[in-house]
C-alpha cells in the first residue's frame, strides 16, 4: 500500500464496513482540502484491493433501482492496515497530507510502543533543518529572505512545525518508552 487513498479506505472500513458512497464522503472529508476524491479515482482503487483479497464488496438493494455495495475488510486487509500502521513507507513520515492520514488511524494500532515508534520518527524528522528554500545547501529561514509572501510560508510552516513539535514531545511522555 503507497497511497494516502489506500490508507483512508482501508483505515475507515477497519472502522466499519461502509458503503461506497460513505467511504467516498469520510475520505473526502478528510482529505478534500488537499486533493477531491472522484468516482474515477475512487472505485478503480476499491476493484484493486478487492481483486488483492484485502476487501470485499457485497450488494444490498438501494433505495432506487441501483444495488449498494457494503464494503468491508478481510483478515488480510485487517494486517495489511495494521502492519502499515506499524511499518509506514517513508513519505507517510515526511509529507504533510500523508502523515496527517496516518495519524488519523495510528489509534488503531494496538501497541502503544509501536505508536511511539511511528511518532518518533515523525519528530526525527521535524527536527532535521529543512525549509522550502535554499541557499546553496544552506536552508533560509524567515529572517533570510526579502519577499514578504516567502517569508510568509516560512513563518507559517515554522509555527505549524514548533506546535506539532510539541504535541509530538507531550504524547510521546504519555506512551512507552524506547525499548
């Protein structure tokens, strides 16, 4: 699994099994402000991961003359959830949008020590220097550049970066130490 779709389908039918038209609005929700979700895009992700045993599609008589589909998951798609919970792929951990969806299903992963896990990298991450422009290898903060709407992107992603900093540090004191 390497989508943020894959992980919003597979993380609200491990909450439920859902109709199509249900999950399609849950995802949208959480991810519409980043990217809509369309039927094109949707339903051939849905037929994917049914074909690859991790969901399966019942029909249910509608309310008009179109069958309703129940989705929901098999065993198979039930570890394939929780292992990428527990193992995410790298740009889960480094990008925004992906590692919002992430962190909206981490509850479901049953060890608390693996939560830390994730979360930890999440903060190794944050804490490397990094910004959205460069000068040479060198990373510009707000302070280092002239345009006031630059400036205003590296003010705003620094503020963002300290708050969720500190939400990290906080729930890290709450869940297990590093075994």
């Amino acid at each position: 699994m390497s989508s943020m779709l894959d992980l919003a389908v597979l993380g609200f039918l491990y909450e439920e099994p859902l109709h199509g038209y249900e999950l399609r609005v849950r995802i949208a929700r959480l991810t519409g402000h980043v990217k809509t979700i369309s039927h094109g895009t949707l339903y051939p992700a849905i037929k994917r991961m049914e074909v690859a045993g991790v969901l399966t599609r019942e029909s249910q008589p509608g309310a008009a003359a179109a069958p309703r589909h129940m989705l929901s998951l098999t065993d198979a798609g039930r570890a394939a959830f929780l292992d990428h919970l527990r193992k995410p792929a790298e740009p889960f951990i480094t990008d925004e949008n992906r590692w919002f969806t992430l962190l909206t299903f981490l509850r479901h992963l049953p060890d608390p020590a693996a939560q830390a896990d994730v979360l930890r990298r999440r903060l190794d991450f944050l804490r490397e220097p990094s910004s959205f422009f460069y000068e040479g290898d060198r990373p510009l903060s707000a302070n280092d550049v002239d345009d006031p709407f630059r400036r205003g992107v590296l003010r705003i992603a620094r503020a963002t970066s300290q708050e969720e900093l500190a939400w990290l540090e906080e729930t890290l004191g709450q869940l297990p130490p590093r075994t």
